[in-house]
C-alpha cells in the first residue's frame, strides 16, 4: 500500500489535499494551544509580564519597561491592549502567545513549500503543531512565541525578496524586520545572521551587486525605524544581569537547547540524527557508483544553517561577555529552522516507509509530551498560595514573600490589599527594579531595616505571612541572605 496514493485517489489533486490538510493542522494547534490555557498557575515571569503591561497608559508601558526591564515593547504594548479589551485575565495574558503559535503552522507550510516544496511545507506544519516546546510558549505569556513568529515573518519575507527582488517585496521584510528587534534583542542576531548568508551571496554574485544596494537601504531602515527606542535600549544594557550567570561552557548550552527543543533528554539523539540528515539536504549522494556533489537546494539549505548557527554563535560570544543566554527561552528565535530542518531530515530519508517510520516515532514522542502536559501542566503554585492568602490574611496582616519576585506572580490573584514587601528589593511592585536587584541582596542594612519596617507595619494582633520557595536562588550567594533572614 502506498499511503500517499490512497490518500490522492479519496481526496483529488494534491493541491487538495495540502490545503485541506494545512487548515486541519492550524485547527490542531489552535487547539492544542488554547486547551486548558487557564489551567496553569501564572509563573514568576508571567506575574512580571502582567506588572510591565497593566499600567495607567501606554507612555507608562514604555518607561516602565526601559527603567525596569531587559526587553523591548512590541509583545508589552500587545499584552496592554489585550487587558484593556479583555479584562485582567489569565487566558487575556496567554492569548497573545496561543496567536503566535497557531500562525505559526500555515507560516511554516509557506516557507518549506517556497523553498523546497509543498510535501516539505506540510511537514514542517505538522511538526510545528505538534512541537511540545512551542505548545507550552503558546500558554505562557511571554514574548517568546512572538518572537518565533516574527524571526519566521522576516525569514520568509527576506527570502520572498531574495527570490524576487523589487522595492514593493522589501517593505514587508523592513515592517517584520523592525517588529523582531521590538520583540525581542535576539531579534538583532537573528537579523545579523541572515545578512551574514544574503549580503555575502549578493556581493560575489556580480549580476546582483544593485539588489545587494536595496537590500542594504531595506537594513537601514529597519535600524531607523528602530531609533525611537534606542536610548532606552542603551539604558538597559547597562542593567546588570549577574542572575543569568551559568558555569555551562558553550557547548554544554547547545546541547541543554537541543533538549529543551526536543522536550526529551534521552530521544535528543534520535532528533539530532533527524536533524543532521536534513543538513545532508545540502548534498547529493549517489550510491552506485558512490558520489556527492552540491545538490539543487544547497544554496536554501545552506541559508538556513548559515543563520540558525550564525545567530547562536553570536548569543554565545556575547554571552561571554554580558549573560544573556539562555537555552530553554531566547533560542526559539531560530527554532522555525529546526523544524524546517527536521522535515528536510525526514524527506531525505528517501525511501517512504523509512520517512512515514521515523515520522511515526517523532509524532508519537512528542504526543506522548503533549499529552503529558496539557493533563498536567505545572508552572507554579502561585494560584493556590493567593487562595490561602485571599481566606486567612487579616486586615492589618503584612505579607513578604522571599525571594522577592514571587510576589508578582502571587499578587495578580490576590483580593486583598495588604501591605506586601519582597525581600530584597521592593516595598510595593512598582519599586521592584531588575537592574538593582543583585546589589539589593547585600546591601549591609537590608536585614535591620526590613525587620525595622516589619515592626512599624505590625500592630496589635497582626500576623506576618511569609510567602517563601526554597532552594537555589538565580544571584549567587541570596540563599545564604535568605536563610539569615529567616533565622
């Protein structure tokens, strides 16, 4: 049985099928994305995303974020309108993200199928729906599912220009282009990687030397359009960012991001195999007699590797110097080229029932992990902890959760309004400042003057609620400071 030729002779042509197939997948995802959107308990960074984001105005959004953040607005000045339009809300907060990642299956068709074809297309939809890695980002409201879709957008419009260059192409790529570095300062790397392969490839191709003009000006303005918030960029890379710190050599952290993308320790091997034979895409190899050469595609499989590996060669150089790497979050500006990478692996595969084999074993991993999580998701128990608060907390009682940024989190659902301290860095959320953050766990008098505050603010028969999550915390060294506060 030849299941693709089952398939043809139920359905009609392949156009048919391919679109009938591509909206099946993108309702798949949004399923899978919206399922149980609610059911997990905001995290810490959740909690922060919402404090950012719910502020009197927009002008507000911005200067919150360039005193008191790492990142750029685009997902923040989204996640405003969505609480102005939808309420304060968990499914409000996550929504942004779900969108991101239900696009993301028909933009993942069209880039595979305006490289390659529409059967590579397809298949890098039905990984991407599947993808456990950007199931959870599309049920966490944060700007890393965005910033996929965007680093996917500016892919496939740069390429569309590659392909056919004309001013009218340039626009989109310059709109997604600005969009990406707004999401997120990954979005940078990304940008300088891809020019990496398209301006080298312009420059030695003499006969294209005047689109390789327009391309540059198209850069130009990506920059310019990026001005306005320059200065506050320049300001928070000032911020220190001592809790990113990892004793992890660069080779350790690209495998941890091989097994955050595959969401599985032991079946990365398997995945990395996959993925290999897709870079092999690169090739044509003939058996008997053996022989290789470059193949047709070389050129589009070797922009996808150029910047996939660019853009993390370049977050982990500078990593070196200013931390700002993490694998299990940033990374994903380049996942849309694994999982396009992961179909070339499949389709190179060759032999049908060797590719619909190793097909079979990927989906039924991944469902496994889908299934997994979306019965049992586990974020934090913030939620819970709120609802004990909200019951037994008093009028006079004064909470303080330790380590401090456990109180976003925890405050999104609290009732009551109590007097709350975070332990070391804020009396109120809107002092908490992530640039002061490491130096506020030493300084000399942090323990007398919290417990000084404590007294003036407990009378009568108040109690203290201590709201505390043990174990490591991100500085080096605050776990000590807490266990002497506690003491």
């Amino acid at each position: 049985l030849d299941p693709l030729m089952w398939i043809r002779t139920q359905i009609g042509s392949d156009r048919t099928i391919v679109g009938v197939s591509i909206i099946a997948l993108t309702f798949l995802a949004a399923v899978l994305r919206i399922y149980n959107i609610e059911n997990q308990s905001l995290w810490r960074d959740e909690g922060i995303s919402y404090s950012l984001s719910h502020q009197e105005s927009l002008p507000d959004v911005f200067s919150t974020l360039a005193n008191n953040d790492l990142h750029p607005p685009f997902y923040f000045v989204l996640l405003y309108f969505a609480i102005e339009l939808l309420g304060k809300s968990v499914f409000a907060l996550r929504l942004i993200s779900a969108i991101a990642g239900i696009i993301l299956i028909p933009l993942g068709y069209t880039i595979g199928k305006r490289l390659f074809n529409q059967w590579v297309g397809l298949l890098n939809a039905l990984i991407m729906t599947i993808s456990p890695f950007l199931i959870r980002y599309s049920q966490e409201a944060r700007q890393y599912n965005l910033l996929a879709l965007m680093a996917a957008f500016t892919l496939y419009f740069g390429i569309r220009w590659y392909q056919k260059p004309n001013n009218r192409q340039l626009i989109p790529y310059v709109v997604s282009g600005a969009l990406l570095i707004y999401t997120h300062t990954w979005g940078f790397f990304f940008l300088a990687a891809l020019n990496l392969y398209l301006v080298v490839d312009l420059w030695l191709n003499t006969s294209r030397r005047r689109d390789l003009q327009n391309w540059i000006i198209g850069n130009i303005l990506i920059g310019v359009f990026y001005l306005p918030w320059l200065p506050a960029m320049l300001q928070q890379l000032d911020f220190r960012t001592d809790w990113i710190t990892t004793t992890d050599s660069p080779f350790q952290l690209l495998r941890l991001t091989f097994e955050y993308w595959t969401a599985a320790a032991r079946a990365t091997p398997f995945y990395l195999l996959i993925f290999l034979i897709g870079v092999l895409y690169l090739f044509d190899i003939e058996f008997r007699p053996f022989k290789i050469s470059l193949g047709k595609n070389s050129g589009k499989v070797m922009l996808l590797i150029v910047t996939a590996l660019a853009t993390m060669v370049i977050a982990l150089v500078l990593n070196e110097f200013k931390p700002s790497f993490k694998p299990d979050r940033y990374t994903i500006v380049v996942y849309p080229i694994f999982t396009l990478l992961l179909a070339l692996g499949i389709v190179n595969l060759r032999f049908r029932w060797v590719m619909l084999g190793a097909l079979f074993i990927l989906m039924a991993l991944w469902a496994r992990k889908d299934l997994y999580y979306l019965r049992d998701p586990y974020k934090s128990v913030a939620r819970d902890v709120a609802a004990d608060l909200n019951a037994n907390v008093k009028p006079n009682d004064v909470i303080v959760f330790t380590p401090d940024p456990l109180g976003q989190s925890v405050q999104f659902y609290l009732t009551t309004d109590h007097f709350m301290l975070g332990y070391a860095n804020w009396t109120s959320l809107s002092d908490w400042n992530i640039d002061g953050w490491v130096d506020a766990w030493f300084k000399d008098d942090l323990q007398p003057t919290t417990l000084t505050l404590l007294d003036e603010r407990l009378t009568g028969d108040a109690c203290l609620w201590l709201v505390y999550a043990p174990g490591p915390i991100s500085i080096p060294d605050a776990e000590s400071v807490t266990d002497d506060f506690l003491a």
